[in-house]
C-alpha cells in the first residue's frame, strides 16, 4: 500500500559543505534548522536581528549588512502595551533593552559581529514566513516586529509576487558571489485565516519560482508526506521538534555531498553523547 505521496526534491546545484560559511535568515524555521545545523558543527550565522517573516524585512536586514549602517536613536522605539523597554522596528524583541543606550550598544556590538562574519560567508539560506506585512504609517517603511505599538500605527499589506520575487533579486544582487538556497517555512499562519494563509504561502512559492535560485520543499515535505496532526505541536500550526528532525535529515540529504557524510555521521553521535542520548 502506498500511504505517502513523497516529494521529490530537485537536484541541488549550490549545496553545503563543512567548508562554508553560511547565513542563514528568516522565520523561526530558521532559527530551529539553524541551531542544529550549528550543533552539528556547521559554521553558522543565524538571523543576527532576530527571527524575520517577511521579504521585505529580510532585503532591510541584508542591505543593513551590506552597508554596516550603525543603529542610532532615530531608530529607538518604545515597546508597548505597558512594556516599556526599548527595541527597533527591524529587531525582534529580543534585542529589547531597559534604555535606548543600551540597546543601541547591543545592537551595534551584534552588528558588527555579523557583518564581519557577512564580509566573509559564501552561502545564504533563507526561510520565507509570509507575505503579510505591516507599514508603519508614520515612518513609511514595512517592519520587522510592530513591538506590540497601537494597531492604528501600522497598514497591514499584502506584497504581491512581483515584489517579493523583486525583493529576492535585490537581495541576490547585495550578495554577489554567494550561493543561495530559498525554502518557505511550514509553519501555518492561522491569525490570517486559512485562506490567508494560502494565498500568503502561494505569494512566496510564486516569488521564488522567478528567481535563479535552488529551492528546498520544506513546505511541500511537512504539507504532503507529514500530513498528519502528529507531526505538530499543541498550537496545531508549529512543527514537533520530530519535524524539524526530519526536515533537517531531508536537508542534509539534498544538499551535503557524500564525501561529507561520514563526517556529518560522527558529529551526530558526539553530539547524542555530549547529551546523553541512546541510539
């Protein structure tokens, strides 16, 4: 019997190796393949502005490496709803810090680490969240984080798939002389509604699809083989740490070359070790 519907991967042209040095920029899908792929040994950089979900955010993150333009207080913003710390609409709210002093020094310190590490990285991995975003009306620009600001501050849009497939090639041409690799994150965007959701996916899939680029089915693998609640966490909308798990093995598999697995093998055992793990 035949219980899956298996996809199947194109051939991967740019690849990974243990050689590289490799970005990588997005939603939190990032962030988990990220981590492992550091764990595993992997020379990594992971959203050094935090987790980004749209085009439009991570082409701003790309030209701030690019250029190395420093943060100053223009670019200070009061976190609301009674928070109170200081941030920037092109940070996660991780970087939040008690005064714009400190934040700017934080902020700055992180930046110059990965541009340093920018300068030097010949692959680039990026993870599309959505097509949805937020304008802050005042400023003029889409945001990373609306910083939980007062709604009637922002314009939600919707970028069509010209400009997410422009946003792509302007990030491409910012980085010349690196490999890319695009993927669209699995994870579900329910607060834009089921349809939302798809037209948002569909936006990015389209994007990508114009432009010279590999592309690994991330999306595709958890939509049709993992097609079962099992595989998600209790929001019903996040991947179990058993997906990500497996898309990485899937990733892994598509684009490290074989002279490279024995390799991969052994810091996987070390790495099961080091945590006690059997098997």
């Amino acid at each position: 019997m035949k219980l899956q519907t298996p996809v199947t991967d194109q051939p991967c042209r740019a690849g990974i190796s243990y050689d590289d040095k490799i970005l990588m920029l997005g939603s939190c899908f990032s962030d988990n393949i990220g981590t492992q792929l550091r764990d595993l040994g992997f020379n990594v950089c992971v959203n050094p502005f935090g987790t980004l979900y749209n085009p439009a955010s991570i082409l701003s993150a790309v030209k701030r490496l690019a250029s190395h333009t420093y943060f100053t207080e223009d670019d200070c913003i009061e976190i609301g709803a009674g928070d109170g710390r200081t941030c920037s609409f092109c940070h996660h709210t991780s970087f939040a810090k008690g005064s714009a002093a400190e934040f700017i020094g934080n902020a700055n310190a992180k930046l110059d680490e990965a541009c340093e590490f920018f300068r030097g990285c010949n692959k680039v991995i990026i993870t599309l969240g959505t097509a949805w975003c937020y304008r802050h009306l005042e400023r003029g620009h889409i945001v990373s984080n609306c910083l939980k600001r007062h709604p009637k501050e922002f314009e939600r849009e919707l970028l069509s798939v010209d400009e997410t497939a422009t946003a792509l090639n302007e990030i491409m041409e910012l980085c010349p002389g690196r490999d890319f690799i695009f993927t669209v994150s699995p994870i579900r965007h329910f607060k834009d509604g089921a349809h939302g959701n798809q037209i948002s996916k569909s936006t990015l899939l389209l994007g990508i699809n114009n432009v010279d680029a590999d592309y690994f089915p991330s999306y595709e693998i958890v939509m049709d083989e993992l097609r079962d609640y099992r595989f998600y966490a209790e929001d019903m909308c996040h991947p179990t740490l058993q997906t990500v798990n497996y898309i990485r093995e899937r990733f892994l598999d598509w684009a490290l070359p074989a002279t490279e697995k024995d390799r991969l093998a052994e810091n996987i055992r070390a790495l099961k070790h080091s945590r006690h793990i059997v098997g």
